[in-house]
C-alpha cells in the first residue's frame, strides 16, 4: 500500500464541535433592548457557517478536516473535530468562499456563500453541504480517528472509546488498543477504558491500531482525577 511520507497516523480529539467561532452577545436578554446580554458578562459563541461534510456514500467525513474560509484577501482555518459538522466563517456576516481540505480526497471549494445578518447584527449561522470525492488511487485504508469521553473522574469509572474509519466498505473495521501506562487505567479488546486509583492527577496516551494496516493509528488523551489517598 503506498502512502506519502507522514500521512498514515491521525491525531483523535475527544471533544465534539470546535471551529472557528463568532462572538456576539446573548440576543433577547433584555425587554427594552433585545440585543443586550441576557445576564452581565454573558457571551455567545457561534459560527457563520455550518459545514456538513459527507463522502459520496453519505457517510459524515468532517473530523479532521481543515477548512478556509476566504473574505478578499483574508482567511481563516478551522479544524472538524465533529464526524459530520465542520463550523467556519468570520465574525461578521457576509459573503464568502470556502475550500475543505482532507487527506486522499479532492479540495471541495463552495463559492458565494451568504451568511445574513440577525437583528442584533451577528451571523445567521447558513448550513452548507459538502460533499467530497475521492483523490484516484486512493488507499482502500485512509485513516482512523478515536472517539469518546477522555476525562474519568474517579477509579473505577469507563468510557467507552470508539474507532471511526476513514474506509472502503471491504476494510475489516477493527483495531487493537494500547496504553501508554497501565498503572492508569486499563483497556479492554472492545475500547472501554477504566480508570485505576490515582493521588495525581495524570495524563496518558491510548492508542487504537488498526489490524488492516498497523502503520495506521490513532492517538488520543484522556485524564484520570486524582483521590486524597488509594487503598
């Protein structure tokens, strides 16, 4: 199987929905003027465009994409940690033009994408599809990513980690999991990681492999919290 150099690993995250943002306050919050935050200091945080990334088969393809978002001659990049929503844009309302990057498949540029304004001058967050096409000669074997909870808050407490496959339909889905220290946690074959009693609060890596091609993997961290004293 050839691959270039450095692109059979992909780095998991954990947590769901980041991308660039827009600030604007909480609209609502106030009978005289509706556009003053509905309590002081309130922040709102929200994307002018919702991007949802699927394959051709349907299947959501937006975790580790990379989007830019073009205004003239500015730009700005948001990364998908979300398996279909990918959130991009500026923070104002406008028209824009945006390319979706991903490994092994064609750029997808949407053009002329109109974000309008709300009555307290934010965007109207404008949902866009995208669909992305493969790259030819592509691997049958593009990626794996690691979803679930990476924070367990005491010994004994799971969370069920998940391989999700960047794949043709022939690719057995399945992969073997390690940790980077056991005296952490523990993992079992299905991915459900269990947390051992700690006085530190501490870090640790797992790793999920795939048996199809072990030069494909995924990293990802999770914490365990520390306890006054273990027995």
């Amino acid at each position: 199987m050839h691959r270039s150099p450095g692109s059979w690993i992909v780095v998991a995250v954990l947590s769901v929905a980041v991308g660039v943002l827009v600030m604007t306050a909480a609209c609502g919050g106030d009978d005289r003027d509706p556009c003053l935050p509905s309590a002081p200091g309130v922040v709102v945080y929200r994307s002018g465009i919702d991007l949802v990334v699927r394959d051709a088969s349907g299947r959501g393809e937006a975790i580790g994409d990379t989007s830019i978002t073009y205004r003239g001659a500015d730009s700005t990049i948001a990364i998908g940690s979300d398996t279909l929503h990918l959130p991009a844009g500026f923070v104002i309302p406008g028209t824009y033009s945006v390319r979706v990057k991903r490994s092994y498949y064609k750029d997808a540029v949407v053009p002329n994408v109109t974000v309008a304004a709300d009555r307290c001058g934010g965007p109207v967050t404008q949902q866009v599809p995208v669909t992305l096409q493969l790259v030819p000669g592509a691997p049958p074997l593009r990626s794996v990513a690691v979803l679930g909870d990476g924070f367990l808050p005491s010994p004994g407490a799971t969370s069920q980690l998940v391989a999700r496959f960047d794949a043709d339909p022939s690719v057995p889905t399945t992969v073997s999991w390690r940790l980077s220290d056991s005296s952490v946690a523990t993992i079992d074959a299905s991915g459900l990681l269990t947390a051992k009693c700690t006085t530190k609060i501490l870090a640790d890596t797992v790793t999920a492999v795939a048996t199809a091609d072990t030069t494909v993997r995924a990293r990802a961290l999770f914490q365990v919290a520390s306890q006054a004293s273990c027995s």
